[in-house]
C-alpha cells in the first residue's frame, strides 16, 4: 500500500503563492545561509514559524517580498487557519531539505534547549 497525503484545499490561493514563493527563493541555495545568519542575530530557531513571522525575517531576507508592498506577516494572517498549517508544514519540510553541510554549519539553530 504507497502513502497518500492527503490533500487540503488552500482557501486565500494568491497570500499563499506569495508567501510559498517567497520561503522558496529564501531556501534557494545561493541565499538561504543570509536568511540563517539573520536568524541566529535575532535569535530566533530555526523550525519556529511563528517568530520568524513576527520578526519579518523574511521580508528582510526577500526582496521581491519587500519591494511587495506587503509583508510576509500581512500575508500570513490573511490565510485561513488551515491555509496557515500548510504554510508552516511547508517552511518545516523546506528546513528539512538543506544540504547536511548547511545544517551543519548552522547546527546552533537546529539545536533544542
């Protein structure tokens, strides 16, 4: 029997492009070590979502997103509460897929209290 996932419908499709989009072009690889240096000057963990929202790490790490004319923040409470699952469940499982020498180098970030 193959696993499924089960598939949720995004109900605010285009806030949840923008902020898809955005997570994406700071995960690419030739930025996503910025987006982890400004992390660790905020102080922020890696896998909390929420901080990283509310510090705007990444309209700071994102200049499409900030030449937006909104902010990541906007965006994010603009989705419903299961829109907003999915974007966390995203950002968690693009955290998951850096490179071992990324993570590595960052491993302060990824370590638990």
């Amino acid at each position: 029997m193959d696993f499924h996932k089960a598939e949720i419908k995004v109900e605010s499709e285009k806030e949840f492009e923008e902020l898809k989009s955005s997570i994406n072009r700071i995960f690419a690889p030739a930025r996503v070590e910025g987006f982890l240096k400004r992390m660790t000057g905020k102080g922020i963990r890696i896998r909390d979502w929420d901080g990283v929202v509310a510090k705007r790490l990444l309209d700071q790490s994102d200049e499409v997103l900030a030449k937006s004319g909104t902010t990541s923040q906007d965006l994010y409470q603009a989705l419903a509460l299961s829109d907003q699952a999915q974007m966390r469940e995203f950002y968690l499982s693009r955290l998951e897929e850096l490179a071992p020498e990324t993570r590595t180098k960052f491993k302060e970030l990824y370590q638990y209290y």
